[in-house]
C-alpha cells in the first residue's frame, strides 16, 4: 500500500480474440469502473493488459507484475476460466501461487451461483504470490463484475497481510472492526465505536444517476388497453398507424362537391343538387358531369367530385316542388381548381406512419390517448410502472395526524405525506410503509417485508453518519444489498443513498428490487425526487 493509503490493482485480460481487437474487450473497462465506484477510494487501477490465451504469456506478465520492488498489491485476472480448449488461465496462475485462497474461490462461486447455474462451469483460482494477492475471474463482463463486486470489500484486509502487515494490529477489535473497516458499518459498535467519517465517496449528481440508471432492474414490458387507464405510462414500442386519417376523401368545408373544369374553362354557372352527403357513414351515388353534391365538413366525397366550392361561394336559385330541398344552385367561383377545400386520403396519418415513439408519455392533455384512437390501436406496449411503497423511520417520529401535542423531541411526519403526494402526482401506485423505529431487528423486518409488497422503497431519515442511523448497515448486513452510492454532492441532499436488494419475486425467480434511502430533513428529503422526474418518468424506472 502506497503512502497515501491507496492499493495498486492490475487487470490482466486474457482473450485471443481481444488481443488482436482490443476494442472488442469491455470487461477491462467494467472491472475498473467496479473499482473506482465501489472501492471506498481505497483503490488504484494502474493498467489494464490484454494477452492471448497463452499460458506462457499470461505468467510473463503475472510475474512481471508480482516478483520485484514495484510489485502490485492485487491481479485480477478475466477470461479463460472455462472448460473450452483454449481455456488455460487456472493452469497458468495455480503453479505461480505461493498460498491459495480457497475462501475467495468459494465466495465468488456462492454469489455467481445465487444468480446462475452456470457458475458451476467456471474454474477460478486465487491465492498469493510473493505479496501480491492473484483471483481470476470469468470472460464474462456481467460474470467478471459480480465476482469482483462479491469478494471486493474483503480485498483490502487481504492485501494488507500479503503485504507483511503486523496481523495482531490488523486483527485489533476482532470480526467487527474487520468488517467495519470493509465498508460494513455495524450498530452495535456505539457512539465511540462508530464511523467518523463516510465509508463512501463522494459523487457527483450526474455519476450519481448513471449509477441508478445502471442498477436499476430492466424494465418490464406489458400489453394495454387503450383507454383513461393508460395515462401517465410509458410506451414500450414504436407505435405504427395501421390505417390512414382521414380513411377517405373528405371535404374541409361546407358547400359544394363539384367537378372541376382540367381545360380552364369556367367553373361559374347553375348546376342541379345531385345528392347531399354528411359526415354520417353511408354510401353516395357518383357524380356525373353537370351536378353538383352539397356536402358538410368532414363529409366524404362522392366518387366523381374532385373539388369543393364553399357555401359562401353560392347562390341558391331554385328548390324543389315540396320546398324542403336546395334544387339548383349557383356556383360564383370563376376559377375553381382541382383539390380545393379537400383532405386527400393519408393527408393527417399515413399507413404504416410511426406516430409515437417508444419512450413517449401517454399524458392527461397532450393528445396521445385521441392520436391512438384515431388509429383503431385497442392496445399497445408499455412500460409497467412500480408500485413504490414510502417509509419514515426514526423513534422521535409521529403520525402527522395524531391528536394533541409533541412532547418533547417528538417531531410530527412531513416527509412521508409529501413525497407519497409527489410520486402519485406523476401516477405511480404508493403504498404507505409508515414509520419504522431505529431499532435494528425492526427496520429490518420492515424493509423485509415491504420488499414483498412493492418494487422501490423510499426511506427518509437514518442515512447519515449518527449512532441511530441505520438504514446503510441494515441493507448491507442484514439485507445483503448493495449500496451503489451513499453520498452526493448536492445541497441539500448530500447523506441520499441508492441500493439494490436481492429477493425472489412471485414465481421464484432471484430479482433485484430498489431502495432510495433520503435524509430526514424535509427540504433535503424532497429534494432529491423533486429535482430528478425525469429519472422516475424514464424507461428504467417503469419497469417491475
């Protein structure tokens, strides 16, 4: 470990393929960004190497990077753990090994097998070489990634005693200091036991939501009707128009449907009422040269006209015997042209026209729920919104309703009220998780069984750096979650944490579910959903 605290890590990727197209590697990239985002700052990656799948080559480097003054303090390797032909990575490592560490083998292969069966399939390897601690991990990205999420707080402590580390000084404060020191904050270590400063960095509002887009579950895609229902969801697909608007040729005004003279003779002169046609479903007798059609907007056309003289343009001449009827009528207009005062066929909407984009919002007033009507859609795909359940904790929070006074330290609940107010306001279903107590065994139990109910959690109070702040060291430790970040640099806001939690779902299947934790303050707590709509009305966040 360097002065400054800070561990030299090497990613040595073995792949033939990779080594003759670098750009085909994405787990290199992927791993170092585990380090940087999850390591506590803790780490340094100073190179990433792509060799062949040559078992000579991938010990020249290994050695290279192990045996000397400038040794590192961790190898990871990726790629070649499998059982294909050219996979010879565990060969190549295992005879370099000075101590194996079966433990860390054990852990990636028990946390890649709660997600896959195939985990089964891959032969890692790690151990110590001269005081450089070496664990190989599968090609993979996705696999490489959650075996070095699964063993990386551990690494530290690890590479501190291949390092020559005094180990009674390590070992100072037993298992709880050591998992402390990993990242694990435990609540029973009291007030003079407990972190001083936050065990995680400081990010960015923008990396701060590249970690949520990222961690977020995909999303689910669902089938729905057509109707008031659909307000506030999220298309799932590009939605085509299976039918033209208008589906015929239609007139845009009130008047008359003419045959427009193609030679420039004169359109003036008194012709004979033929027919009427409304906007009504029916059909129309064609129209012969010399007749005319009164016609209402929005009407079609007869078969024959191809122009349409506004009433305004006319002048009655005769009706028929019974009075009731126009008979002949004057058409004025000097030069009436083919086309006039017509919506053609396809004019508004074209078969097989995109009319809205996967991604766009069904809203209340923008149109979108006539726009599918419009073209006879009775469903489409959207994204399935999550139910989202909010909870207050904190022993000096009360009911905002209940009756009489506070006593003392007591503090009536604005948070849950107004963030369960904010997320129904943009149509998501809220289930109210009420408040919690800060007591270990109960938070958990209430996150527990909350995850049962819903897909996001959102907590208020119990993430910043108290001796009754628990709600980090509970998804850590008693949850198995990940914490992806736990500060941001915001004003107000900064303590607001995002998480994932494993649970199974309905059918048995190992899902991920979300957890947003915010500060208790109010302004601080409402800041964060507030400020950022657009991440909850996004494809990531209508999913299940």
């Amino acid at each position: 470990m360097s002065d400054a605290g800070i561990l030299k890590a090497k990613i040595l990727v073995v792949s033939t393929t990779a080594s003759k197209d670098p750009s085909t590697d994405a787990s290199g990239g992927i791993l170092t960004n585990v380090f940087e985002t999850e390591g506590a700052g803790k780490w340094k990656v100073e190179e990433v190497k792509i060799v062949g799948d040559d078992v000579l080559e991938i010990q020249r480097n290994v050695t290279a990077w192990t045996d000397g003054e400038n040794a590192v303090n961790l190898i990871i390797s990726t790629g070649g753990t499998g059982f294909a032909v050219s996979d010879t990575t565990p060969e190549a490592i295992t005879p370099l090994l000075h101590k194996q560490a079966p433990g860390l083998v054990h852990g990636m292969l028990a946390a890649s097998l709660a997600v896959t069966p195939f985990a089964l399939m891959s032969r890692p390897v790690a151990g110590v070489r001269n005081k450089t601690i070496i664990v190989t991990l599968p090609g993979s990205p996705k696999g490489a990634k959650e075996n070095l999420q699964s063993i990386l707080k551990l690494l530290p402590h690890a590479c501190s005693q291949a390092a020559g580390a005094d180990s009674r000084a390590l070992h100072a404060g037993g298992i709880k200091k050591l998992e402390k020191d990993a990242g694990s904050n435990d609540p029973s270590l009291g007030p003079s036991r407990r972190n001083r400063s936050s065990p995680y960095p400081m990010l960015s509002v923008d990396d701060a939501l590249k970690l949520i887009e990222e961690h977020t579950p995909s999303p689910q895609v669902i089938k729905a009707k057509v109707d008031g229902g659909l307000v506030g969801s999220v298309l799932a697909e590009d939605v085509t128009a299976t039918e033209a608007v208008p589906a015929y040729r239609a007139s845009i005004v009130d008047g008359y449907a003419v045959i427009a003279p193609t030679d420039g003779a004169s359109s003036k002169g008194t012709f004979p009422v033929a027919s009427i046609s409304h906007a009504t479903p029916g059909e129309i007798e064609p129209l012969e040269a010399g007749q005319i059609t009164r016609i209402t907007t929005g009407a079609p056309l007869p078969p024959g006209a191809n122009s349409v003289v506004m009433v305004e343009d006319t002048v009655l001449k005769t009706l028929t015997d019974d009075g009731a009827e126009e008979k002949e009528v004057e058409i004025l207009a000097e030069d009436v042209k083919e086309g006039e005062n017509i919506r053609e066929i396809g004019s508004d909407i074209k078969t097989g026209e995109v009319i809205l984009k996967k991604g766009e919002e069904i809203s209340a007033v923008g149109g979108e729920l006539g726009l599918l009507a419009s073209v006879g859609r009775a469903e489409v795909s959207i994204f399935k919104k999550p139910v989202i359940g909010v909870l207050s904790t904190g022993d000096e929070i009360v009911e905002h309703s209940r009756p009489g006074g506070l006593k003392l330290g007591e503090v009536r609940d604005c948070n849950r009220p107004t963030i369960t107010s904010a997320i129904r306001g943009w149509g998501f279903d809220v289930v109210d998780l009420g408040i919690a107590r800060d007591k270990p065994g109960a938070l958990e139990e209430t996150l527990r069984d909350a995850l049962r109910k819903v897909d996001v959690i959102i907590t208020s109070g119990g993430v910043s750096m108290g001796e009754l702040d628990l709600l980090k060291p509970t998804i850590e430790r008693s949850l198995g979650g990940t914490i992806h970040f736990g500060r941001v640099s915001m004003k107000p806001g900064k303590p607001t944490t995002f998480a994932t939690v494993p649970v199974k779902d309905n059918s048995g299947n190992r899902v991920n579910k979300v957890i947003f934790s915010l500060p208790g303050n109010p302004v601080s707590a409402v800041e964060w959903p507030g400020h950022r709509k657009q991440y909850w009305r996004s494809e990531k966040f209508e999913s299940g």
